[in-house]
C-alpha cells in the first residue's frame, strides 16, 4: 500500500522516474536513483525526504514486480519522450583565432598523390571549423609541384573525400595551373637581388651552405642572373644543372634555413600539363606565393612546417607582402595503420590490396567502409586541439567517440561463427522475441517462431561448454538440456543465477561474412531478421559493431568497426 499523505502529482511523478529507470536497466528500478530524478524535479520534496523515501521504495517495488512489456507500455502512456536515455553532451571549441574578427581566408593544400588518409583530415578539419566558426572562405589546392607522384584519380578523389569530411570548399586551385606566377615572381626576386640561379654541383652548394659560406653563383651581378634565369626557362640546362636558389641568411643558425630551392628542372611530364614546363617550383616558393595570391589570413599546419613557415617568410620579406597569422599544432603519430599513399598503391598493384578502401589501410575510405562516420573523426580532431605538444592518435578513443554516434541506432543481432547445429526434442514449437534495441523498445522486436524438425546452431566454443548432464540458455527463446538430440528445458530465467550461460544462437540463418581490419575474414550464419534490416550499421551481439556492405537472401557482406 502507498503512503497517501502525498498528493497524486507526487505519486505520478515518482511512479514516471520508477518506470523509467526500470525500463532502462532491464526491468530493475533503483531506489536511490528514483530518488535523485524525484527530488531534481521537486526540489521542495527535500524537507519532507522522512515521509517521500519510503513512498519511492513501495512504488518502486510495485514497479519492480511488472513484466518489462507492462513497465515499457506504461511508461508509454506516461511520456514517450520518456522512453529515450539522454546523454549529456559535452561541448568542444577551438581556441580563438588572433586577428580573425574580420573573417578569414585559410587553406588545405593536399598532394594529389591518392585520396585523403587519416592524418590528412586533422588540417582539413581543423581548417574547416575555423572558416565555418568565422564565417570565412577555405580554399582547396593542390599542390601537385611533383610529377613523379601525382595519381590522375586523386583530383577526384580528394574532393569526395573532403565532401564525405564534411569539409566545405569554397575555392579549388591547381598549382600546375600556376606555373607562369611562379616564374614572373621568381624573375622579380631575382632583379631586386633576392634570388639566384646556380649551376654548381649540388653537393657543393649544400657543403658551402652548412659551411655558412656562398656559392661562386650567389653573388654574380644581377645582368648575368637574369640571362641565367633566362636559359633556365628556356631549357637550355638539363635536369640537375641548374636551379633557382631564394637568398635568406647564410649565417642563420638553423642551417635548413639558408638559401632554399626555389625552382628545379624536371624531365618527367606532368599528368595534367604533359612536357608543356620542365621547370618546377619547390613547395616553399609556390605556396607562399599561393598564400599571399589568394589573401591568406592564417596558416594552420603541424610543426614539421616550422621550417619551411621560416622560409616563405624571406619570400614575404622580399616581396614586400604582408604575412599571415602562422599557427604550429603538434604532431601525431598513428599506430597499427597503413598511411602511406605509395605503399597502398604499390600493395593494390600487386594484389595485396583490394583497391583504396582496403580495410586494412588508414584511408578515409576505409574508415568509411567500416563504419567510422566522419563525425567521430571530427570530434576527434577538435577535441585534440591546436596545441604544439605531440600526440598519439588512440584508436579506442576514436571507436568509442563513433560509439556514441551509431549506438543509438544500430539494431542489435545474433551473429555464430562457424555455426554447429543442435537438433531439439521435447516440443512442437517455440516462439520467442528479442528488443531490436535494448534502449528503444519503441522500435519493436525481432519474433522468433521455430516449429517442425527444430534446430538451432552454436559457436564452436558454446558447444563446447554444452556437455553432459548441462544446460544452455538460447539467449531470449528457451533453455536446453545436452543430449542428442538437445532437450527443451523451458523458459525460466532462473537458471542464468545458476551459472547456465546464455549464448547466441540461429535457426536457418543467413550466410554471413565479417570482414575484419587485419584482412581476416569470420564466417558463419546470422538470424534471418537481419534480411529486414534497414539501417547501414548494426550490432552484432557480443561481436560488435558492423557496416551491412550487402544484405540480401544469397548472403551477408558485413565489415567490422569495433566493439
């Protein structure tokens, strides 16, 4: 019997939290938690906590004492709303941008060399949040200044890789498009006796430079540069006789920092451009002309840039640009992952790898295929920040960031690897359901309904602990005794306080193969209900997370995300 000196809005509200916290945790509200929600709502409730605790424990027990369908159906009527765990969702930001008030103008400036890996979408996001944050403008470019290692396909690639990223580009350059502005700023430099053109060995030239000493070509007068650089362009050098070298200070304590290539000849033909130029701008010329071109406003980029930041920095200093606001993030490193592009590339070559959406590889192509949705790897990213400290990239972290995002929605099935059938005797038929989600139990069930020759299949190690004079439980359909064939045992749940252990089980299932990130492959059966499935991303129980490549009648293609 309830207490009656409280009013039924008091009652109602208790009974709501009591259902509530029943349906979330299989059929067993908690006193004390009941508690906490009761008095959150009904702070006013505390003074009198004497006479409400005892109230919450006999309406509790009531609750307890229902079947969960009562309990879900009464919560039902309740509130619906009620029927949704909520998770408290934890905000992350970016620290501001100096000097970003009046907008800003920031860059991706990827190799087309294959499509966009795992490392690669930390500047792209990062980049992305800032230009969304300040309502500013990303540009695209492609810094495609190395023939030898562009791949055709990537100029598509990329795009759809940075559009699966969520990554908004508002401007797409092509350096190999840009190559006439390279020549008419290096001709500039070159005339106001910032640059020059050297025809030395090139191991000399790198031992005067460690030496803090000039080359023989550095300091010839600006005429004969200009003829020099004249004959470069017209290609009367071959390929390793001569470049154009950018001057900063010899004497710089950082030797990486003195005198930098600025263009190199090239006798390979460009994807795009063919043998139309043979000489080459080096990353540190073309991208700070491309950054000062375009009105770049901020720079952000790993600090393995660090030197080559201190280099374009002589290009401003020459020209007379106005810099942009240079941020340095630490670097990361990736384990138990495949990044590099032309390992990948040779591995599909020779077979080793089914194309660029290898699971085996850290592309985001991969991770899509597995599963990994572009928001977890978002949060990732912004979580990790902008700091300069070096960082490990841990893959559990990221797992249990898209946790979060598919769990919700992810439908909940029975998996066996390499299945071993029981036949069963005792009974006619049996029926049985299952939640399709535990935590949305507005979303229906999986019904189960096996009659004539009854059989069912195990794992392999489930089998094994069935043995004489034992008893498994079929996980949400009945309990067997061993014997051959298995004996029905009915229904009572009891038994699991016994120690009997509750398995997986299918009956006629679906040929089923799951597709591990090691290149293994699991097979076995899942249960038919999984053929009705409609979402991308399911869970199968006590296996995990999969992505439903191809569901249909003739089988199952699932690749696995994680637990």
């Amino acid at each position: 019997m309830f207490a009656t000196s409280m009013s039924d809005p008091v009652q109602d509200t208790i009974r709501k939290y009591a259902l509530q916290n029943a349906v979330f945790f299989k059929g067993a509200a908690d006193p004390k938690a009941v508690v906490g929600k009761v008095l959150g709502e009904c702070p006013d409730l505390r003074k009198r906590s004497a006479e409400i605790i005892p109230l919450i424990n006999d309406i509790v027990a009531d609750v307890n004492g229902m079947s969960q369908d009562a309990q879900a159906k009464e919560l039902q009527a309740f509130d619906p709303d009620m029927m949704r765990k909520e998770k408290k969702e934890r905000t992350y930001e970016l620290p501001a941008l100096d000097g970003a008030e009046k907008g800003v103008v920031m860059r991706i400036a990827p190799g087309p060399s294959g499509p966009l890996h795992l490392g690669h979408s930390r500047v792209s996001i990062l980049n992305d949040e800032y230009v969304k944050r300040y309502n500013g403008r990303l540009i695209n470019r492609f810094e495609d200044t190395n023939p030898e290692k562009i791949d055709p396909d990537a100029y598509d690639m990329i795009p759809e890789d940075l559009e699966w990223l969520g990554v908004k580009v508002h401007e797409t350059m092509v350096q190999s498009d840009r190559f006439p502005i390279y020549y008419d700023v290096t001709k500039k430099l070159i005339e106001s006796g910032n640059a020059y053109v050297c025809t030395c060995n090139a191991d000399d030239w790198r031992e005067k430079k460690e030496k803090m000493m000039p080359c023989p070509c550095r300091d010839l007068l600006p005429d004969e540069q200009s003829e020099r650089y004249d004959r470069l362009l017209s290609g009367s050098y071959g390929e390793g006789e001569a470049i154009a070298v950018v001057k900063t200070d010899l004497r710089h304590p950082n030797p990486a920092v003195r005198d930098f290539v600025a263009l190199r000849i090239v006798d390979h033909p460009h994807p795009r451009t063919g043998t139309k130029y043979n000489v080459y701008p080096m990353m540190n010329l073309s991208v700070a002309i491309d950054d000062h071109m375009s009105g770049m406003t901020h720079v952000i980029r790993g600090k393995d840039h660090l030197n080559n930041t201190f280099r374009q920095e002589y290009v401003y200093d020459h020209m007379g640009w106005k810099k942009p606001h240079f941020h340095h993030y630490g670097l990361v490193s990736i384990p138990d992952s495949v990044l590099k592009t032309s390992m990948i590339k040779e591995g599909i070559r020779a077979g080793d790898y089914t194309g660029w959406d290898d699971v085996r590889t850290g592309t985001l192509r991969a991770l899509k295929k597995r599963g990994i949705k572009a928001d977890a790897i978002r949060r990732y990213w912004v979580e990790s920040g902008v700091k300069p400290i070096d960082i490990q990239f841990t893959w559990d972290t990221l797992y249990a960031m898209n946790r979060d995002i598919v769990d919700g929605g992810a439908n909940r099935y029975f998996f066996v690897q390499d299945p071993v059938a029981f036949n069963i005797t005792g009974i006619d038929s049996i029926t049985g359901k299952a939640p399709l989600h535990p935590d949305r139990p507005e979303r229906g069930t999986r019904d189960y309904s096996l009659s004539g020759n009854i059989s069912v299949s195990i794992s392999p190690p489930d089998a094994a602990g069935f043995k004489e004079g034992g008893m498994v439980r079929l996980k949400d359909l009945c309990n067997l005794e061993y014997g051959d064939p298995a004996v029905y045992a009915g229904t009572d749940l009891s038994v699991l306080k016994k120690g009997v252990r509750a398995v997986q089980w299918v009956s006629s299932g679906i040929p089923t193969e799951l597709h591990m990130p090691d290149g293994t492959v699991l097979r076995g059966e899942s249960e038919r209900s999984l053929l009705s499935e409609k979402g991308e991303i399911v869970q199968f129980e006590r296996v995990g997370f999969v992505r439903l490549e191809k569901n249909d009648k003739d089988g199952i293609y699932a690749v696995f995300a994680h637990r």
